[in-house]
C-alpha cells in the first residue's frame, strides 16, 4: 500500500509539502498541488481522512445531544443527521443529555474536546443552561429557538393551532389539549397557538398537564378527559394520544377525536381524525445542513432560523 513519503518522492517534494498540498491545498503552490495530486492518483494514495482532519485542528466528528433515547420523536431526526453528515465526510456521535442541570455541562465540555460542533434537541433546558452549553463548539439547536442562536424548528405550533380551528369548524364545543414535559419550549409554542385557534370560535378548552411524553400519560389522562366532556382532543406526542385512546376505548367511551400523526391515522384507519406529519428526517438534515455551514466559516456568522412547515391533514368528510 503506498504511503505519504512514496506520494512525496514521485512528486519530488518533502512529506511535509505533500501533505499540505492534499489536507490544506490552499497553502500549497498550485502548480505543486496539482504535481502532489497527480502522483497520488499514479500510486493509488488514499489520504487518511482522520489524520487530515486533525492536521486541520479537527475531529471529523459532531455530536447529536438528546434529552432521552425512550422518546422516539428523536429517531428520524438523529437518522436524517447521520445521513447528511456522512455526505460531508463527518461522523456523528450521539450522547443522551438533557440540560436541564448546570452540573451536566461538565460533561459536555467534556465532549467538546472530541468534536467538532454540537446539534441539540434540548426541550427543557432553560436558555442559560442551553447557551452555556453551547459556548463550547459551533452548536444548531433543533426544534427549539434561542435568541441569538441558530435553530432549526419543526412549525408544530402552527399546526396544533390549525388542528383546534378544524375541530371547532366542525362543531365541537370542548377540547382538551394534553400538554408535554414541563418546561418544555415547544409545549409552550403550542399551548399559545392553541388558545389564539380557540378563542375566536367560543368553544370551551381545557389545558392539561404538563405531562411526559408517554402511553402511561395518556392513560391517566383519560379520567380528566372524561370530566372535561371533552369530544376532541389534542396530544402533545402521539404517545400520549395511543395512551389515551387505548384507556378510553377500555371505558367504553368512542365519541372523542383524538388527534395524531398521520402514520397512526392511516394503521388504525381512523377516517374520522385529522393528522399531522412531522418530517423528522428533513428537520434532522436541515440542521445538519445548518452546522455544516458555521464549522465551514472563517468568521463568526449571523445565526439562521429556519422554520419547517408541518401539514395538517384534514380527515374527509
């Protein structure tokens, strides 16, 4: 297998200025990478992307931080991430973390020193704890936004708010919105769509929660629900709504909608309620995409928001 120094010797260069002219060509003559280059494809050289990472200051490796692997909202994500960044060359690890405690940045300072930035799905850390975190490496928070910092966020809210509306459309007069985790950014985006959706059309609506992502949540919702006479009803995760589908069923109660995402809609043909789908794989490699650009940058760059549109799809008529 040829190495660095046969490259060098059929250039007629030192190791030192073959190796420049592959890892950094920009500080090599041209006329010299190309004589490098040239000798390098004769012998069949393949460089050693981790050893020209690390000539450059790098990894080659970032870090997905989630808050918990038991909730699979985060599967799409991590594996839309993966994908872009192997297009790029780039491994990516994944570390369970939830910010929530300032005695948990110590660990990923520590993780810091192993990679080369961070995306964070951090839903209930407060923004003190989340920007200190972040002040280590090139960092993208997915589906959560912090001033000043850049995001890339799934429009649920958006769609929760539309959900109530397209309930209240049709006539239901009680609805109950089952909230997430406490603390949660999201369950607070939602919970302000849900009541600005709900006001206008008079229909009395019922906040609970907060509460895990869970079937167990669900589960013991369902006495609240019940009380509320709620006839429709809208989960912060689906998880919660499986959960509270299944404990109303045992009730014996079938006259309350319960909203969800359209995967769960279309297995349990379930005609009647309207679903939304959010492309977690698409959020994943738009941040992705995002932290690809800051760690590509010579200078500090703006922080970019960007917002992806979830549909809603309203069960037929």
């Amino acid at each position: 297998m040829p190495t660095l120094a046969d490259v060098a010797a059929l250039a007629g260069v030192s190791k030192a200025t073959a190796s420049r002219a592959l890892g950094r060509p920009d500080l090599a003559a041209p006329e010299t990478v190309a004589r490098v280059r040239a000798a390098a494809e004769q012998l069949g050289f393949v460089p050693n992307r981790a050893a020209t990472q690390l000539a450059r200051g790098k990894t080659g490796v970032v870090a997905v931080v989630v808050p918990t692997l038991d909730n699979t909202f985060f599967n799409p994500i991590i594996g839309g991430a993966q994908a872009r960044a192997a297009a790029s060359g780039v491994q990516l690890t994944i570390a369970v973390h939830s910010l929530e405690h300032p005695a948990q940045l110590a660990a990923v300072e520590h993780l810091a020193h192993q990679v080369d930035g961070f995306l964070f799905t951090a839903p209930r850390g407060s923004d003190e704890i989340v920007r200190a975190a972040a002040s280590y490496k090139p960092t993208v928070l997915i589906d959560r936004e912090i001033d000043g910092m850049t995001s890339a966020v799934a429009d649920t809210a958006t769609a929760f708010g539309a959900l109530v509306t397209w309930f209240t459309g049709k006539g239901h007069e009680r609805v109950v919105y089952i909230g997430g985790p406490a603390g949660s950014w999201q369950d607070r985006q939602r919970q302000a769509a849900i009541r600005a959706a709900a006001e206008p059309s008079g229909a009395t609506l019922t906040m609970l929660g907060p509460c895990p992502s869970t079937f167990a949540a669900g589960v013991e919702a369902a006495e609240a629900v019940v009380a509320a006479r709620a006839t429709a009803v809208v989960p912060y995760a689906t998880s919660i709504g499986l959960g509270l589908m299944f404990a109303l069923l045992n009730r014996g109660v079938r006259d309350v909608v319960v909203s969800s995402e359209r995967m769960v809609v279309e297995s349990l043909g379930l005609h009647e309620v309207p679903s939304i789908d959010v492309d977690g794989e698409r959020l994943g490699e738009v941040a992705m995409d995002q932290l690809m650009d800051l760690l590509g940058e010579r200078r500090e760059p703006a922080p970019v928001r960007r917002r992806l549109t979830v549909p809603i799809e309203s069960a037929p008529d």
